[in-house]
C-alpha cells in the first residue's frame, strides 16, 4: 500500500494550480452525460445532502481514480479514502482543493482491516476487473456491520443488438463483464448484504445506443460534449417501464452480526 498525503499549498503558483486541478476534474466528472447523474444518486445514498450527513463516519472509495468524488464525501463531513491502482491519478488528486486519503492499491487486495469502513462507494469498476467477485469479496470484509455499500456498474442490458459498438466498448475501456441488478443482488446476498436499493440509467432503447456509440467512437471528449443531452436521459428514463439500461445502482446493507448465548446456557447438559 501508498498513502499519498495531500500536501498544503506553498505558494501564489501552486495556489493556482489546486484551482486549475479543481476545474479540470469537475469537467472531467460533473460535465459528463452520465458520470454527474450517476454518482449524485451513489452519493445520495450515503445519506442525505444536509452539509453535515456523513460527520465522523468511514468512507472508501474504490477504484476511486483521482479521489474527486471521495473528496466530495470529505465535504460533507466523512473520513473518506479514496483507493484506486494508477499513479498518475492520485497524483492528480493531491492537486485537488480538499481531497481525501489517497492510498495506491489493488481493489482485490484492500490495505485494510476487516470492518475498517462504515460506507463502501464504487462507481463504475467492478465491470472493469479481472475478478469481480474477489472485489466484492474485498469491499464486504472492509464494511462493517450495518455498513452500507453504493456501487454502479455497466448492465448494457440491450447490447446484443449493437454487437460491434458493445465489443469496441469493452475493448476501449477494458470492459471484463456486465451486471444486472439481479445478478449483483444473488453476488451480494450470497456475502451477507441486503440490496435495498437499486436503480437503472439510460434505459430506453435509443439512450443505450447512444451510451453505446458515444463509447466507442466519443471518449471522454464525446460524453462530455454530450452533457446537454444528459436532462433527456433523466426525463427518459423516468418515463421507461421495467428493468434494464446502460448501468445500474445498487445500494446495499450489511447485516448486523447477531451474538449468541453460549451453548447449553440456562439449559441441561445433553445425555
């Protein structure tokens, strides 16, 4: 494991270079056609968004990048950690006005003790990963008990229909598997969490197409261009019956651990 300390700023120069950082990293994460939407609503159910909401409580961001939106959590009162593997990410948070702990890790190997965490946040990894129910093996042991878990994860429940744009999707950004919300509920359940939330995104026919295309052929340039149209996708989607979309939330507790009486307590001996 790396921790990697913010550092305070030294001088007018540097000043200005946490501001620069600050700008880029909101156009790189709130002016985006999905990134805002998705992680305000993981965010929401952290806890509701009174200033002071997550005051004193323990949060990790997983496979966080450059800790932007752990930094967020900060704001709101949170001892948040932000994790992610690549370098040069963290590094970019340290310039970052507020950022969390940054530590350098692997998501299937947390640096952590079991029940380190009262909140799990993962927006958008796991589908990313070489094994993702070692992921979500490693976020469960972190949560404690009552803790909670928010994630989100590519579903692309209608890709079938677009083969090329979904193999150019996964070969782009490295995309190992989808998730439906039944699937992460039997993964999650099957560690001892309840999913009492979830939520789909871009579920209409044609937001999926164009989640899809803007991937393939967009990149980040294309998704934030694309922001004007994210007000669509919202009135969209809340108008779509049913199951299924581009990605899907997931909001899920972990259950409390129940003592038991020791055996034979209050009791007679077997014979």
């Amino acid at each position: 494991m790396i921790m990697e300390s913010p550092r305070p700023a030294r001088s007018a120069h540097r000043f200005a270079s946490v501001k620069v950082a600050d700008a880029v990293a909101v156009a790189g994460h709130e002016v985006h056609v999905c990134r805002y939407r998705e992680a305000r609503t993981l965010l929401r159910w952290l806890g509701p968004e009174n200033g002071r909401d997550l005051r004193g409580l323990r949060v990790l961001d997983v496979a966080a990048g450059d800790g932007y939106w752990a930094g967020r959590t900060r704001k709101r009162g949170a001892r948040a950690v932000a994790l992610d593997l690549a370098g040069a990410k963290l590094s970019r948070g340290r310039q970052l006005s507020g950022p969390p702990a940054l530590v350098r890790s692997d998501a299937l190997s947390l640096p952590f003790a079991d029940a380190s965490f009262d909140r799990v946040m993962s927006i958008c990894a796991i589908e990313h990963f070489d094994d993702g129910e070692r992921a979500l093996d490693e976020m469960t042991r972190v949560l404690a008990p009552g803790g909670e878990l928010v994630m989100s994860a590519d579903a692309l429940t209608l890709a079938e229909h677009w083969p090329s744009l979904y193999r150019a999707h996964c070969e782009r950004y490295h995309v190992k598997r989808t998730y439906s919300h039944r699937e992460l509920t039997a993964l999650l359940a099957a560690r001892g969490l309840d999913v009492t939330q979830y939520q789909y995104q871009f579920k209409s026919r044609r937001a999926q197409r164009m989640y899809l295309s803007l991937s393939a052929y967009g990149g980040k340039f294309g998704f934030n261009a694309a922001a004007p149209a994210a007000l669509l996708v919202a009135a969209s989607d809340r108008n779509v019956p049913g199951d299924g979309g581009a990605i899907v939330l997931v909001r899920a507790r972990r259950a409390r651990r129940v003592e038991r009486p020791p055996a034979n307590q209050g009791g007679t001996a077997d014979r």
